[in-house]
C-alpha cells in the first residue's frame, strides 16, 4: 500500500535520478577524449525504499581516473549528492535547489529563542543558483562546469586536463 510518506519519497528519489543523468550529461559533453562507462549501483537510504542509480566511471587512455557514485536523494543541507572519487581523494557534488542558511544566536549572555539576537549565515560560499555544486571543504563551493569539474578531477585524481 502506498502512503503519501511513500509517494513523495518516490518524488524525491526520481528527482535525484533525474538530476543526476542531467549532471552526467553535462560531464560527458566535457569528456572529448575520454572514455566514460555507466553502472548501475542500488542506493540505501533510511527514508526511500533501495533504488537503482548510475555511476559514471572515467577513463583517459585506458587508465582509470575517477568515479562519480550517487550518494543519495536524502541529504542535509543539499537536495542530493554524489561523490568524485579518484585514486588520491574524494570531493562531494551537491544538488541544490536553492541557498541554505542557518540562523546562530549572537547574544551568548542570554537564551533567546526569538529572532532577537540571531544573525543569519550562509551555509556555502559561492551558491549562484540552483545546480549541481562541487564542494571544496568548509562551506565553499563551485557550480559545475568544465572548469570546476576538471579541477576537481585533477584534485581527486591527479589528472591534470589541458
């Protein structure tokens, strides 16, 4: 029997899916010169039933350079994720569709749980919009493009894109 709960996690998850083959569209118009396989893989999550979804392997004269494997559709603070996982590190791609931010209470001397006293922050550095996202650490990101996806290659990978 299906429930609401069930019908929206379905949303969500085909939504991710969605997103994803979009993502690897884009990477794969980057790709000239390259060899990219796609695999499916089945996602666990605590909210969504498993699922199947695709990583995406590339490759550059035969050798191996890095992956990028779907993560989930259930994240906090994105609306989905998926690693870049190379030989040397690993770098998060967030799906986000619109800034995030967290209010922090700036008056430590009291307990205000009123907007009094609290200051809004930016969760990332660099939101420009809904998209795909790499994320370098603390709180900065890049929106994907063929620049930051090959800089986040060389990061993870060694790779070093002409």
């Amino acid at each position: 029997m299906m429930t609401e709960d069930n019908d929206f996690n379905d949303a969500v998850v085909e939504e991710f899916r969605q997103n994803l083959q979009y993502l690897y569209g884009e990477v794969k118009s980057w790709l000239t010169g390259f060899v990219y396989k796609e695999n499916l893989i089945e996602i666990h999550e605590e909210y969504a039933v498993p699922y199947k979804a695709p990583e995406l392997y590339i490759y550059k004269s035969n050798k191996f350079l890095c992956k990028i494997r779907p993560v989930g559709a259930h994240i906090i603070a994105a609306d989905g994720r998926a690693d870049l996982i190379g030989k040397r590190d690993t770098l998060s791609i967030a799906f986000l569709k619109n800034s995030r931010s967290v209010k922090l209470n700036t008056d430590t001397e009291s307990e205000q749980t009123d907007d009094a006293g609290q200051k809004e922050y930016a969760l990332y550095i660099g939101y420009e919009g809904a998209g795909w996202y790499v994320c370098w650490g603390k709180r900065r990101i890049t929106k994907i493009s063929s620049e930051s996806f090959f800089e986040a290659m060389e990061s993870v990978s060694g790779y070093k894109h002409l």
